[in-house]
C-alpha cells in the first residue's frame, strides 16, 4: 500500500510536534534517573549518620555456658547433682620426684 499525497502533507505537518514529543519523553526517562540517584545517594548520606540498634543479641565470649548446656534434659540447677562422681577405686600411680626438680645446668 503506497502512501498518498495528502498522508505526506499531514505528516510534514506534525514532524515538528512528534520531534517535541520524543524529545520530552527522553528528557523524562533523564530526569526520573536524576531523581532516583539523588534519592539513593540522599539514603546513603542518612544511612552513614545515623547508627541503628540492633535487634539480635547473641550470646558473646563474654557469657559462660556450660559444657552440657543445650543436652536433652538438661534445666537450670542440675549441673552439679546429676554428674557422676569418679569412683576412686582404681589405683592411681604418681611419682613422688615428678615435677619437683629443676634442671638449671642446661
């Protein structure tokens, strides 16, 4: 289908209209970008001055726990009872020079 006279006359007419036209919408592409970095960069600058809480608390090197804490079974207060006593029956051996002298003339 070819295109008729009076299609080319209404078209050179609007050129300069659909020009405008493309031309704000790339500018509006722009401009939405500018805004969205300056936002992001905006976020960061307040994100780098203020200092959240924290909400997870984890237990630290500071806290003690004991070996069998966190065992099935165990609760609060039970440590001590409910541990076996070594049975002293076996005889243990120990020499009575171990330990106590001192080899300076090295």
């Amino acid at each position: 289908m070819a295109i008729q006279p009076i299609d080319l006359q209404t078209l050179f007419l609007r050129l300069n209209q659909i020009g405008q036209e493309q031309s704000a919408e790339r500018n509006a592409l722009l401009q939405g970008q500018a805004v969205a970095g300056s936002e992001i960069a905006r976020r960061s600058e307040l994100e780098k001055s203020v200092v959240r809480e924290s909400h997870d608390v984890e237990g630290g090197p500071e806290q003690l726990h004991d070996d069998d804490e966190g065992a099935p079974g165990h609760r609060q207060g039970e440590g001590k009872r409910n541990k076996p006593e070594p049975e002293h029956d076996a005889e243990v051996l120990r020499d009575p020079d171990l330990g106590r002298n001192v080899d300076v003339t090295g």
